[in-house]
C-alpha cells in the first residue's frame, strides 16, 4: 500500500536533512550517492523528503526559488521560472457560476510550459551526481524545457519523441536549443519504456517525471497557488483543477499540501480538492478513479488533439490516486470537442494555452454540469502550456483569414 506520511526523523543516510524514500515499501536511500530513480528492494516510485518543513514565514525572493527552503538546494540552473500569473477570466467564471474562478497560467514559463519548474531542479540534481547526459521521452513540452536548461548547463540532452505525434512548435524550441532528437516509432509509452531502460544502463540521466526530484520543482506551482490566491482573494481555493498525462503535477501538489500540513501551516481538512482531467481517448486515471481503483491500467492505444496528455500509462498515478482520494477530490475526462471548446473561451478572456490546458477548463465545466462542483467553492484552473507550443491546433480553433484587396473600401466591404 502506498505510503505517503511525512513524519519520522532523518535516517543516516540523510544528506544535509535530504533523503530518498520509497512510497511502497519505506525504504530510505541516500539521495546524491547514486543515480537511482526507483526503490532497488521493491522498484516502487521514490519521493524526496526532508528533516525540516518551511513555513511560508521562511521563503523570500519570486520564482521557483523562492521556495529554496522547501527545495534540496539552495540555488539550481535557473532561467527565471516560475512566478507566473493567477488571471481572473470574467467570462468562463460567468459560464461556470463558482464562488470565484481564476486561472493558473503556467504557459508563461520561459520555455512555454510548467516543465522548467522541474527542470530547474531536476538538472541541478544531475550537475550534483555528475552525470554526462541528460534525456527524456516526451509529448514535447518536456523535450523543450530539458533541451533548454541543459543547453544552459552546458550538458548535452538526447530526447525520444513518437514519431509524428509531437507539435511542431515543441520540436523547434528541442531542435534550436541543441537537443539530439530521435524519433521512435511508437506512442509515449513506448518512448517512456526505451529511455527507462537507456537511463538503467547508465547512458543518461532520466528527467522525466518518474525522477522524483523534477516533481520538486512542479510542487512550487502549488505553493505560488495558494499564496497568489490568498493574496488575491483572502483565502486558499478549496479546488484546483488540472490536466493529467502523466500525473506528476498531480502528485506535486499533492506533496505540497502534504508538507504544508507537515510544518503546521494547513490541516488536511483544508487541502484543495485535486480535480485530474483527460482526454476521453487517453483517460486511465479517470477509468481507474470511477473504479475506486488505487492503480491504473495501461491503455495501450490511446489518441486526442490534446497532445500533452496523450499518455495511456501515467507513471505517477501511485501518488496522484491518493492526492485525488484523498483531498477529496474526483477525476473526468472531456471530448476533443470540449476541449477545443475550452481552448476558445480561454482566449475570449485573453488567456492563450495549448489544448491540453484547456482540458481544465472544460473539466470544470462537465462537473459543473453534473453537479459534481458547488456553486459556492473557489477554484482554481491549472493551464500548462502557451497557444505557441501547438500553432496548427491554434489555428484550426481559430477563425479563417478573409481575402480582400489592397485598398480600404476592399477591407471595408469584406466587414
């Protein structure tokens, strides 16, 4: 059974009050003696844990490290992430007739997507156990962020793409920033499965979310949160809505929440209810929460427009079940349709994401519909990429050019 509790004292093996420990069987391991990113007694996933839990009282500065004292260092290759915006979006909350509604816009990252907040993390671990490549298996946006701050760490990145089911946008920024791409002829996945066992014979280090601390990084999205909320609104949001691929912004929060509760700043009663969205064509959690189910079952085929979450086997699911569970909180899938639906009315307020972020949106409003959300909770939608990263899926929610003259009257006539 997963475990999850925080508590208990350092173990020897402890760096600077910073451990290893394995969310299935306890185990504890040293976290920068070697490169390891599942419990070598059980291979369940590992989590990273610390002797000290910080208060809000003890973070300072703006971006990702601020949060330093939550983080296992004190600095890390940073291009400036984090410290993105919290928008009020008039029209969808109108649409939606919550208590109030606000929009978590992580596309305004420097690499378009919340990937650079574990990245930060992530390749500052790397640069600690010394290691000679970094690599990744990606839908586009963790390709993106990895080729970046390894090209700013001065470290050469290998990453796995399946073959014809990337946006373009997302292999530009991999390919201009020095990324060796190859693209393998299979799903997410499958992609996922070569680069794990790349990284097991010592050929890379992995960075996707698997790594544990790369998820150290995306908990900071859930500290910026609440904080932005309570300072905007007076209170924490009692919902947090988001899309799921692979889960890992999911267990993040999660973590967050968990450690808030850890250093006495939130009971476990006031946790925001973790609300996961997928594609309906790419929907594992959802299948495996309406079960009651604690694990996911692999879809092997799996297919949305929604590119960033098309992934059938979410490898974060055994800590994002219990986030899910846990806070209270409930998990559904929307149509591409919906979707696109979404994308639109995020940007009649303004706000342009990707189509996977807009699964949040459109999440929110199916459990509205339903019931399922009350009309007195405050929310907050989480979007994870900018419009930029996926232009040809912009372009078709879009309208189409209209043909005119080069004169005014043409223009005039044409409105």
């Amino acid at each position: 059974m997963t475990d999850l509790s925080l508590g208990g004292d350092a173990p020897a093996v402890a760096d600077d009050g910073v451990w290893l420990a394995c969310v299935e069987c306890g185990a504890t391991l040293a976290p920068f003696d070697d490169v390891v990113y599942r419990c070598p007694d059980c291979d369940g996933l590992l989590e990273a844990r610390y002797a000290h839990y910080p208060t809000f009282d003890e973070f300072e500065g703006a971006g990702v490290w601020r949060y330093r004292a939550a983080l296992p260092f004190e600095t890390g290759v940073s291009i400036s992430e984090g410290n993105t915006p919290l928008y009020e979006v008039p029209k969808i909350a109108e649409r939606a007739d919550v208590a109030d509604l606000r929009v978590k816009h992580e596309g305004m990252n420097p690499t378009g997507s919340f990937k650079d907040r574990g990245m930060t993390v992530g390749v500052r671990v790397a640069d600690e156990l010394g290691v000679g490549r970094l690599a990744c298996a990606s839908t586009g946006n963790t390709s993106a962020a990895l080729a970046a701050y390894g090209a700013r760490a001065d470290t050469p990145v290998l990453v796995l793409l399946p073959a014809g089911k990337v946006a373009a946008g997302k292999v530009a920024q991999a390919a201009l920033h020095g990324a060796r791409i190859c693209e393998v002829d299979g799903n997410f996945d499958d992609c996922l499965d070569v680069v794990a066992e790349l990284a097991d014979r010592g050929e890379a280090y992995l960075l996707n979310s698997l790594n544990p601390f790369r998820l150290e990084g995306q908990k900071t999205i859930g500290l910026e949160i609440l904080e932005q909320s309570r300072d905007a609104t007076g209170e924490w949001p009692d919902r947090v809505v988001l899309p799921v691929g692979n889960a890992g912004n999911t267990a993040a929060l999660y973590k967050c929440f968990r450690e808030l509760v850890a250093a006495g700043e939130m009971s476990e009663a006031e946790m925001p209810k973790l609300t996961g969205v997928q594609a309906a064509g790419a929907a594992p959690m959802v299948e495996a929460v309406e079960a009651g189910s604690d694990h996911v079952e692999r879809w092997d085929d799996v297919e949305t427009r929604a590119t960033a979450i098309r992934i059938g086997n979410p490898v974060n699911a055994p800590k994002a079940l219990p986030g899910i569970y846990e806070t209270g909180g409930t998990a559904v899938a929307v149509s591409d349709e919906e979707i696109t639906e979404a994308q639109r009315m995020l940007a009649e307020d303004g706000v342009g994401v990707e189509p996977a972020s807009a699964a949040s949106v459109a999440g929110l409003l199916a459990l509205r519909e339903r019931g399922e959300v009350d009309a007195d909770e405050r929310v907050v939608c989480l979007t994870t990429g900018h419009l930029l990263k996926d232009p040809d899926a912009a372009a078709a929610a879009g309208g189409d050019p209209t043909p005119v003259p080069a004169d005014a009257d043409g223009v005039l006539d044409a409105l």
